[in-house]
C-alpha cells in the first residue's frame, strides 16, 4: 500500500508545510492549519484548524485560495480563503491567522454559506497533545463565566472530555502555562 494512504489516507499529493514562530512558540502552518504548536521540546496543541462536516459527519475538502504567508523569526501572518464544495455543499471562509512576539496566536475565521444545507460541524476542531496533557488538570471556563477543573484523560476519549468551552488554562509542562480562548 502507498505510504500516503497509510498516513494520510489519500494518494494526493502533501500539503506544502512553512515553519513558522510566535515569539517562543515554534509550530508548522500546512493546509490551512497549525500543527504541533510547541514551547522548546514540550508539544503545547497538536492542531488547530476548522471543518465543514457533512450530514454524515463527512469532512468536505477545503480549497485554499489567495494565500498570503509573511514571517520573520518571531512573528507570522497568513491570510487566505477557501471554499468547501461538495454536494449540495457550499460553503466559504476568510482566515487570518497572526503570530506575535508576545508568544500568542489569534486564529481567526469567518464563514458564508452560499445555499442551505445539512451539515454536522461548521468550525474550530482543536486536538491535544497526548504526551503534555493525559493525566493533567484543566480548567475551563464555561460561557456563562463558571469554572471547573477537569482533568485531561489518560487515553483516547471517544466522547469529548470537555464541553461549553469559552477559555481553557493548563500546564503541560513545568514553568510553562497554556490558555486558550474562544470567541
């Protein structure tokens, strides 16, 4: 079997990756998304990038258009559109991902659906390090401002281990905290 189905389960070709780092973060943008967001050698974020998933839970190729990369060492912007055409599908983003100095990233989307459709997700998917984060507490803060400390699981979940998430804070490593914000 062609080791690109094995591991990506297409024979298309690879998406081009670009190193990229937001101040101590170091981390690849390929496709449309980041991957293996890190502080030194501890994984932070496995990856964060956003999906239109059909009726069936299907996800709906993106196509990645007017593509703008521009970094220096410590500093990144990537702009892009693209589309999500399948089917009865259609759907469009705006993206503008920023990296700074200050070691943040804001990831920022917005979408138009050009007819109605059925559909089971429309947005953000964000996956966690196994390594950094089995085992560890989080706490996330709920939309309505409360808070609860969970702790990551050891393995993988088949069901979503936190729900209602408008920020999370963890530490996966030592003297290295994380937070993430959804708005």
């Amino acid at each position: 079997m062609h080791p690109n189905i094995i591991t990506h389960g297409s024979l298309s070709a690879l998406p081009t990756t670009v190193a990229v780092n937001a101040g101590n973060l170091s981390m690849l943008y390929e496709g449309g998304f980041l991957r293996y967001i890190k502080m030194g050698d501890t994984e932070i974020v496995r990856i964060i990038n956003h999906t239109v998933r059909d009726c069936n839970w299907g996800t709906v190729p993106m196509v990645i258009t007017h593509e703008k990369i521009e970094c220096d060492d410590f500093n990144f912007l990537i702009e892009y559109e693209a589309s999500c055409k399948q089917g009865d599908i259609d759907f469009v983003w705006n993206c503008v991902i920023t990296g700074k100095a200050d070691s943040s990233i804001h990831f920022s989307i917005t979408g138009t659906a050009n007819k109605s459709f059925k559909r089971n997700r429309i947005g953000f998917t964000l996956l966690h390090p196994i390594e950094s984060c089995a085992g560890k507490l989080c706490t996330i803060t709920h939309a309505d401002n409360s808070k609860e400390t969970l702790q990551f699981p050891e393995y993988i979940s088949s069901t979503q281990p936190f729900v209602d998430v408008a920020a999370m804070y963890w530490h996966p490593a030592n003297e290295i905290n994380a937070t993430i914000i959804f708005d």
